[in-house]
C-alpha cells in the first residue's frame, strides 16, 4: 500500500511549509496500523518518520531531528517503557506520548512518558494531545 | 518381686524349721540313747543282786538241808544239796555277768572256791552220818558254821557293792534323765524362739515384698488408667472426628467433633452400624459409596482419603469430608476393630471453589487485556482511518481507506467470535480435538507470542481428541503456554506435542520450552493454591486448577526440569484418556 501517494488535501493543517513541520517519530510493532497513524499525522501537518520496534526506534531518533515520539506500549524486544527510558537517556526534554491498548500502564512508564493514552480515542484528540506537548508551532494561527 | 525370688523365701522359711527340728530330734535320740543305756546298767545290777541273793539262798538251802540230814538222818533233807549241783554253772554265769568289774568277779571266784570247800566238808559230814561217826563233834561243826559264814559275808560284800553300784548307776539315770528333760526344754524353748524369730523376719520380709509388688502393680495400674484417660482425653479434644467401632462395624465410640460432623450423640450412635451413622455419597454423583470399615476389612490395611465425599448427617443437612480408615488389631495382629477419622472439609472446598473462581476471573482479567489489545489495535485503525476518510473527502484514496477499515473490522469481528468461542461451554463431555484447543489458546495468547518472538512448534497426531470440556482443556493450555512464555527469555523456544496412537486409550502432550526451568525446591509446591514464582503477576491458581480439570478428566499431569545455567527447559507433561472418566465407568456399567 502506498500511502506516500496519498496527497494533503482539504484540511486546515496541511497547508504549512513542510519544511517547518514538527517531526513525530511514530513507533508501532503493528504495521498497518503504525502506516495509517503515519498518514494521518501526516494529513495532519507533521512529518513523520516511523519505526516498527525499539532499537530502530532508537536509530532514528539520534539520527533525526525528533520533536516528539509517538510510542507503542507492547512491542516485541523493548517495550514503550525501556524505548522511553533510552530515549530519556538521549534527551531528557523531547517530549514522548505513549500509546497502549491498554487503559492503565505501570507507574514507573507512566511517569518517563509525558502523556499516556489509549488506543482508539478519537484522532482529533491525538492530534491536540500532540500539539499541546509541543513547545510552539510555528505560522500556526488558530 | 518375681516368683523366683518368691519360692526362695519360702523353702527357706520351711528350711530352717525343718532343720531345727532335725537337730532337736537328734539331741533327743541321744538322750534317749544315753538315758536307755544308763538304765539298763540300774536293770543289770538288777538282775547281779537278784541272781546273788538266789544263789546265797540256795547255799543256806544246802547248809540247811545239811544240818537237817546230820539232825534226822533222812535222805530227803539233802534233796537242796543236790539242786546246788548247778552251781558251778550259775557261777560262771554270774562271773560273766560282773565281767566289767574285776574286784567283783574276784570275789565270786573265792567264795565259788569257799562253797566248793564247803561241798567237800558237806559230803565228809554226810558220810560221817551215814558211817556212824563222830558226825556232832563240836569243832567240826564251827568249821562247817565258819566257812558258811565266810561265804555268806563274801556274799553280803558283792551284794553290797552291786547294791553301791546300782545307786550310782540309778542316780546317773536320774541325773540323764534330769538332763534330758532340760535339754529337751531349752531346744524347744530355742527352736520356738528361732522360729518365731525366723517367721517373723521371714513373713515381714514377704510382707514387705508383697506390700512393694503390689505397689509396683497399682502404680502400673495407676498409669496404664492415666494412659487410657490422656488417650481418652486426646481423643476427644482432637479436632479430627473420630469414630471407633468393633469388629463387626458397630460403633463403641465417638469424639464430639465426630458428634458435632454427624449430628450424632456418641450415646445414641453407640451399637449402631457405621453406615447408619457415617453415610456418605460421592459429591459429584450422589451414588452411595462403599463403607470405609467395609474398605478397610477389605483391604486389610490403612484405607487414605476416598472420593470427594458428602457425608449426610442425621438431620439429612450435608458436608463434605474428607475420610481415613484404618483396622485396630491386638497383639497377636487379629482385627479387633476400626477406627474411621474424618475432618468437615466443606469450608476449605468452598474456599477451594472460591479459589477457582478466582482463576477463573484471573484469566478472565488475562483474556480481557489480550481482547482489549486485540480489539483497540485495529479500532485505533478504524478510528484514524474513518478520520482520514473524512478529512480527505472526495479523494480517490477513500476507496482504499474503507476497504482497509473493513478488513480491521474483520479482525475485531474474528477475535470477538474466538473469545465467544472460548466461554462456550457444554455441559456434557463433548470430542474435543486437542489441535483447536491449543491453537485457540495461541490465539488467546498471540500478542506475548509476539512480545517474545517465541518460536512456537506445534505437532499433532491426526485427529488426536479426547471426551472433554474444551473450555476447561483450553484453560488447562492457556495456562502452560502462558507460563512457558513468561519462563523463556526473548525468542525463546516453545514446542508443543501430542502424540497418540491410534489403538491408545490415552493421549500425551507435552510442552516444552527453553525457560529459566523450575528451582528444584518449588517443584513439590508446584501445583498447589497459592504458590507462584512469579510474585504479584502470579495468581497462584493457574497449575492447581489445571491440575483440577486434568484429573477431572482422568489424567494427570507432572512436570520434568532442568535449571542449569545455559541449558535449562522445563517440560510439562499432561496424560488424558481418550473416554471421559464417568462415561468409562457408565460404559463398564452397561457392559455388565
């Protein structure tokens, strides 16, 4: 499925410079899902970079300049937890939003993570939650 | 005292009395002895005098007889000198008889040898007479007159001194006799004194042994009493009920836990027949089972705890125990009676049940949180993806979209339909292929599959099934694959096997994997309530209650392990029957 086809159209968030978008690194072991969150963040006006486990996670996030991390709680190997621990180790200050299917996480994952939320909320509650973590947004208006 | 000691004392005491009188009797013999040859002495002298006398008296007969011839003339006057013819005889006899006293037969001699003088002047003067001669001349005659005189004086002398004697011999008999009776006195005075002296010792001395033996015997009888109570006693406080009957199975008695498990007074119950007392049924069938004294006598030896039993209790309420008999026997090892213990275990299978229940929400929870994976996952999906749709309205994507929402939604509609699946429960053993309860717990089980990266092997023999619940059967593989998962390290190995063949009346899987393996003190502990070696995480329940719905099923389980370092597994193997336990025995019954 090719979704880097899927042009920005109709939306009050795609009309940004690309090269001003925030940066979200999307991790997620669930590959569907993790290309449709990428595409919506997208449409949303982020640029996104996605990872399928931990330690690529980690690959990318010294190699890109992250603004944020979007991280999947149960993944095979390293879990949201131990990434966010890593990636704490890296940067203390970019912020990280952990996302499980479930509705309550250990306490010590849900104190390294910014934000935790549950999976299946609404995308538009997603996308506030993110741009709320976000220092500024540059040109934005609203 | 020991009857040993006993017999001793009393030959003694018969001993020394016996002795005594022995000695007594010998001291009197000799007396005896001394006194009768004392006195025959006196009657020896006796009989010297007598004899003396008559022969003195028959030489006066003879000088009479004499003088009376010399006067007359006659022949019949010298009828006496002829019977003194003898004399010489009676003399030798006489000196036999004073043998022992030389002076007195020397004075026999010499008046034999004066008599013998005398015979001869006797015969001169007869012939004198006869020959007409001078037979009265004067100082013939005082020759005649002076011998006679002289044996008459010999005579007097050995009289006189036999007479002497006889008093010294007759006085040392009185004074033997004297003796006799003082000695005699005295022995008895002793041997009374030692008797008495003796007895006494000897009978305060079997006093004395007697008093302690008895002692000793009522002090046995005192404990073995103390014993029987504190046994009594024991009996009675034990929290266990107990209830003891003779050989023919009729109670002789029963403690109050006992009273208070039955609703039996020990009074009332006593002589009746144990199955009228104890009756019990099976818990989950209801059909009577076999008296534990009828097991016990049948068995003839201790008989453990039966099936799960419900005792009915003489107000026909119910309880369920859990029961041990075992015989009473004497010494030579013949069944004397029975002894049945049981405890009230309704309390501890309702916590069991509740226990149960616990792991059945337990894995409720474990299910939810796979369901709420599974289900959020592909909802997430959906959620962005109907965004997406409705952001970019109009595009040609929108197609692409929907057509990937629906196939999440598929998803979400498989996994709800296989939990559905997972809580259908029959209430009849049903066939249960063994492949579809494992793969439906893998599927249960897929998203810590995936967290692990666990190698799952599975193999199963075509059509492996067996009589079963598959609800119970899926609990029993959700809970060992999940714990192998939780045992292996990330990409660990998990194989699965299930092998029967096709004559088998058993089927056996195993599940291995390649984990930490079990410390060798937990595996005694391993299926019971409550132990985990996963702390918080762990219910405690999920070996016990797989345990349970096993031998439920009839089979068993065990688990094999090794935890060195580097090559450590641990293989849990599970054995069921094909046919589902009360089905066989309905089969046999039918059968039958």
């Amino acid at each position: 499925m090719a979704f880097e086809s899927i042009p920005i159209a109709g939306s009050d968030l795609h009309m940004r410079d690309p090269q001003q978008r925030k940066t979200i690194l999307c991790v997620d072991d669930e590959p569907i899902g993790l290309m449709v969150r990428a595409k919506l963040l997208e449409m949303s006006g982020f640029s996104v970079i996605t990872g399928v486990d931990g330690p690529t996670a980690l690959e990318l996030f010294r190699a890109n300049d992250v603004d944020i991390v979007l991280l999947d709680y149960l993944m095979p190997r390293m879990h949201g937890g131990e990434v966010a621990r890593e990636l704490r180790a890296i940067d203390p200050k970019t912020p990280i939003i952990i996302l499980s299917a479930y509705l309550s996480l250990p306490e010590d994952v849900m104190r390294l993570a910014d934000l935790c939320l549950v999976k299946g909320m609404p995308p538009k509650e997603l996308v506030e939650a993110i741009r709320s973590l976000l220092p500024y947004e540059d040109g934005e208006t609203g | 005292m020991t009857p040993e000691r006993f017999s001793k004392l009393l030959l003694m005491s018969l001993a020394v009395p016996t002795l005594l009188v022995f000695v007594m009797a010998s001291v009197v013999a000799f007396e005896v002895g001394q006194l009768r040859d004392a006195l025959g002495w006196v009657d020896h002298t006796d009989t010297v005098i007598a004899e003396t006398r008559a022969e003195l008296r028959r030489i006066v007969d003879a000088e009479t007889g004499l003088r009376g011839f010399l006067v007359t003339g006659r022949e019949e006057f010298l009828e006496s000198q002829r019977e003194s013819s003898g004399t010489a005889a009676r003399f030798a006899k006489l000196e036999a008889m004073v043998a022992d006293n030389p002076p007195q037969r020397q004075r026999l001699d010499e008046i034999r040898g004066k008599f013998e003088n005398w015979i001869g002047y006797s015969k001169q003067m007869v012939q004198l007479r006869e020959g007409a001669g001078n037979y009265s001349d004067f100082e013939l005659n005082m020759t005649g007159k002076r011998m006679m005189d002289e044996i008459r004086a010999g005579f007097a002398t050995v009289i006189d001194v036999e007479q002497a004697l006889r008093d010294t011999r007759l006085e040392r008999a009185t004074h033997i006799d004297k003796d006799f009776k003082i000695s005699l006195a005295g022995l008895s005075l002793l041997l009374a004194t030692t008797l008495v002296l003796f007895s006494r010792y000897q009978l305060r001395n079997l006093a004395l042994q007697y008093g302690s033996a008895l002692k000793t015997a009522e002090e046995k009888a005192a404990e073995e009493r103390e014993r029987k109570q504190w046994f009594l006693t024991l009996l009675r406080s034990v929290g266990d009920a107990v209830i003891a009957t003779n050989a023919n199975g009729r109670i002789t008695f029963m403690n109050p836990a006992a009273e208070a498990a039955t609703g039996w007074s020990e009074a009332a119950a006593k002589q009746q027949r144990l199955e009228s007392v104890f009756r019990t049924v099976k818990a989950d069938t209801r059909e009577r089972l076999e008296n534990p004294v009828d097991r016990v006598r049948r068995l003839n030896a201790v008989a453990g705890p039966l099936d799960h039993r419900l005792l009915i209790r003489r107000d026909e309420s119910e309880i369920h125990v859990d029961d041990c008999g075992a015989p009473i026997r004497d010494d030579d090892g013949k069944i004397i009676g029975f002894i049945l213990i049981f405890r009230d275990v309704t309390r501890q299978y309702e916590l069991e049940r509740t226990l149960r229940t616990s792991e059945k929400l337990a894995l409720a929870g474990r299910i939810t949180a796979s369901v709420a994976h599974e289900i959020h996952n592909p909802l997430d999906t959906v959620g962005n993806l109907l965004h997406m749709i409705l952001i970019d309205g109009g595009s040609e994507h929108i197609a692409e979209y929907a057509e990937l929402a629906t196939q999440q939604l598929q998803r979400v509609h498989q996994v709800t339909l296989s939990m559905l699946n997972l809580y259908r429960e029959s209430h009849a053993p049903v066939t249960v292929k063994l492949a579809e309860v494992v793969n439906s717990a893998l599927a249960l089980l897929e998203m810590q599959v995936r967290s692990k990266e666990a190698q799952v092997t599975c193999r199963f023999t075509e059509g492996s099934s067996v009589e079963g619940f598959p609800g119970e059967l899926r609990q029993v593989f959700t809970n060992l694959i999940h714990n192998a998962l939780d045992a292996i390290p990330q990409g660990g190995t998990i194989a699965i096997d299930c092998m029967s063949g096709g004559t088998q009346k058993q089927v056996n899987i195993t599940i291995t994997d390649n984990g930490c393996g079990i410390a060798e003190q937990d595996i005694p502990r391993l299926f019971q309530p409550l132990f985990t070696t996963k702390g918080e995480s762990g219910t405690g329940l999920g070996l016990w209650v797989s345990k349970g719905i096993v031998e439920k099923h009839g089979g068993t389980i065990d688990v094999e392990t090794k935890n060195t370092p580097g090559e450590s597994w641990t293989r849990f193997h599970v054995v069921l029957p094909r046919q589902f336990p009360s089905l066989v025995s309905t089969a046999q019954a039918l059968a039958n």
